[in-house]
C-alpha cells in the first residue's frame, strides 16, 4: 500500500473524510450521507425511515443538509434518530458544498430561512385548516342532499358528481398540508390526522404518499429519483429524455402525437386507474392494514350513503365519474409548475437551484389560490415543504429577491398559461424525439 492509501486509511479509522470517501459510498447497501459537515452511515437505518428508504437512497454519497433542513421542523427530535448513525466529520480542508452547489447560494437562502422563522412563517394557524375541513364536509354533504332531495335525474347525478370532485379534489390539498407539516403541537395528532383525511376522506393511503411524494421533493424532476416524472413509457419528457429515446431508436409510443393522445391517457386515467391499482399494491404487499382499513372507511361510508340511492352499480359508475373528474382537476394543477420545466437526470445542485429549475408559480388570486390549495405558490411549497400554506404569498417577495441576487429565473405564469404550457411542452418533446428518432 503507497503512502496515500496508508494516509486514507488512518483518515478514516480517526472519523476524518474527504468527500471522495463519502461519495463512494453511494449504493444500497452501503450509504453514507452528510449533515452539517457530520458523517453518518444510514445503511442499515434507512428501512426504517418514516419518509421511506427510497428518499435517503436518493442522497447516499453526497451532502443532505439543505433537504434535511427542509423536510425536519422538529431537529432536536430527529438528531435522537442520527446520534448513534454518526461515523466522523469532513476534513477540516474540505468545502462545505459538494459537486455542483454553490456555497454562496446556499449560505444566502439560509439566512433567508432563518429570517423566515423569524417572522414565524413556519407557524400553522389550525383554525385556517379547520375551515377548509368544514367547508370540505359541506361540499359532500349538499352533494348528498342534492340526490336525496332532486333525485338521481342526470342532471343532479352531474351536479353531484362535481361537487363530491371538488370536496376531494380539496380534501387532497389538506391531506397535502398534514402530510407535510405539524398543524397541532403534538405530531401524534398530525400524523392521525393525516391518516384521517387522506384514509376516510379520499380512500387513499398516508404511507403510499409518504413514500411517494417526499421523493418528488428531495429530486424534482430528476429521471429515477422522482416518481412524478416516471411516465411508464407512455410519455417522453423534457429536453434530454426524447433525445436519448430517438438515438436509441425507442418507440413504445407515437411520441410526436403524445400532446394528442395525452387527453386521452393522462388527466383521464391517473387517478381512476393508475394511482388506485399502485396504492391497493403497496398497502398489501406492505402489509400496511391500518392505512387499508381507514381506505375501506372510505367506500364504507360512500356505499352506504349512495347505494340507496344509485343501486350497487349506480353507485359505483358514480365513484368512478367522481375519480374521472377528480383526477382532470389533479392532473392539471401538478403539471402545470413542473412538466413544462427542466426534467434532467442527477446534477447534484444546491437546494434553490434544483427547486427553481424544476418549478414554477401561477398568479397569485383568491380563486387560484383555492383551485390550486396554494400551489400556485409551487416554487414556495417546495423550497420551504414545511411552511403552512397560508404564509406561502408572505415569503414569496424574499425568495424572488434572492433569485434576482443570484441570476436564478423565477418564473410567474397566468393559470391559461400554466395550463396551455402542459401540451406545448408535451409537442416539443415530441418533435424532439422524432427528429432524433429519424436523423440520429
């Protein structure tokens, strides 16, 4: 062994790395990851994490700080969890940063975090969810009475069906809110709370979503590390996919028809077929009865309110219309910030950079701001996944300052825009892939 191997050796038995070290180990069964300058060994924990494994895999070898920060409110807590995972810490000769990200960047959105704990941004006022709660509850409830009273004529059938979409529709941006952050001070209360609405509100699955959406947040828009940009070959997106399809000559798909069919597979199927066959998937082969048993409360309490009414298969040609609509209404909201944006493979940039590049907002107004559950403000929301919504228009102002500082682009669309924008990205990816697909 040279002398550089001895002087490796003896680094790493005394707790000392370089980021050479920590990023060798980047595989699944051998993880390490770094916060605050602090080395841990994650592999035999992270089956264990409550935000999934996959999440932690998808920061092995590099440095965690910044989403660690981002998705921790209670640090005291989680450092409980990562004390005994501790091996050493970065070389005193080593930067901060690792790779691609950029110190200034990072410090700088910092102390713009800290100025917004200051202001208390990052406190829920509970009487604004129970609000949306209430008014969620109300929306079933004159959905109900609108049947029981005007009967199952189709006319009350439709209006039924789009008031039960818009009571879920919204009961998914709550259920969005809890999953992310603490409404109540007890997080026992948080997190029953989120297995109610997401379980007996929408018959759907908290640890499924869990798992799910955390890594869209950790990896926005990054090929295998976001499942939101898994498009099952159906679809080819961004500037590097269909580029990489058409040279390898990959034609599951017409892809340059794909803003063409995309109203036929996309907002139509998401919900209705995709998202209920993976949840009922995941639930049993993780054994997961308790998120299965509040799904069934679900189609408990819908069954016995509308099979009076509706018959068996009245009611369930019902639910089905309701997902039809529910999942247009999702599709189009999600996409609109993020399809239309840069979706690449790993770049391994600091945290504003990556959350910028992969997202957008759409004009603040109060109808956008409730047909959207305040997702509007995406670039926010992302950036901050922890903050309440309610405060995400008041630290808006400081990250647009900070991107003008940097040279980072924030982009603020109209809602038509937003939308129109879905299908004008689709087209272009298309034409990419057929132009690589014929002349490559």
């Amino acid at each position: 062994m040279g002398a550089g191997g001895q002087q490796t050796e003896m680094a790493s038995c005394s707790g000392i790395y370089t980021w050479e070290e920590v990023q060798s180990h980047c595989r699944r069964n051998d993880m390490w990851l770094v916060i605050q300058r602090k080395v841990y060994n994650v592999t035999n924990w992270a089956t264990k994490h409550p935000g999934g494994f996959r999440v932690i895999h998808h920061y092995a070898g590099e440095d965690a700080t910044e989403a660690f920060t981002a998705f921790h409110p209670d640090k005291k807590f989680v450092h409980r969890f990562l004390k005994p995972l501790l091996i050493g810490k970065l070389a005193e000769t080593e930067p901060n940063q690792d790779r691609q990200k950029n110190a200034a960047v990072s410090q700088d959105f910092k102390d713009l975090r800290a100025r917004a704990v200051q202001q208390g941004l990052f406190r829920a006022h509970p009487l604004f969810f129970m609000a949306h709660l209430i008014h969620i509850v109300l929306l079933e409830v004159l959905a109900w009475l609108l049947v029981w009273f005007w009967g199952t004529n189709w006319i009350s059938t439709i209006v039924c069906a789009v008031l039960m979409a818009t009571a879920q529709i919204q009961a998914g941006w709550l259920q969005h809110d809890f999953g992310h952050l603490s409404v109540f001070k007890k997080s026992t209360w948080n997190h029953l709370a989120h297995k109610f609405l997401i379980g007996h509100l929408k018959g759907a699955s908290a640890n499924w979503w869990n798992h799910r959406h955390f890594q869209h947040h950790a990896k926005p828009n990054i090929f295998s590390k976001d499942p939101d940009v898994n498009m099952l070959r159906m679809f080819v997106i961004g500037s590097v996919q269909p580029v990489e399809y058409g040279t390898k000559k990959i034609k599951h798909m017409p892809y340059n028809h794909q803003h063409r069919y995309f109203f036929l597979v996309g907002p139509p199927l998401l919900i209705p077929v995709y998202f209920h066959l993976q949840i009922m998937r995941v639930m049993i082969v993780r054994r997961d009865w308790v998120d299965m048993a509040w799904a069934l409360s679900y189609y408990l309490r819908y069954f016995s309110c509308y099979i009076q009414l509706y018959g068996l298969l009245g009611s369930f040609a019902l639910i089905v219309f309701v997902r039809f609509l529910e999942s247009h209404w999702f599709v189009w909201v999600t996409q609109m910030s993020h399809l239309p944006m840069d979706i690449d493979h790993e770049k391994h940039q600091d945290w504003l950079t990556m959350q910028l590049q992969a997202t957008c907002n759409i004009e603040e107004s109060p109808f956008n701001d409730w047909f959207s559950g305040h997702l509007n403000f995406q670039i926010e929301h992302h950036l901050f996944p922890t903050m309440p919504r309610h405060n995400y228009h008041r630290v808006a102002p400081l990250v647009r300052a900070l991107c003008e500082k940097h040279n980072i682009a924030y982009q603020v669309k109209t809602l038509r825009k937003g939308l129109t924008d879905v299908i004008r990205s689709l087209k272009t990816s298309g034409n990419l892939w057929l132009d690589a697909y014929l002349h490559k």
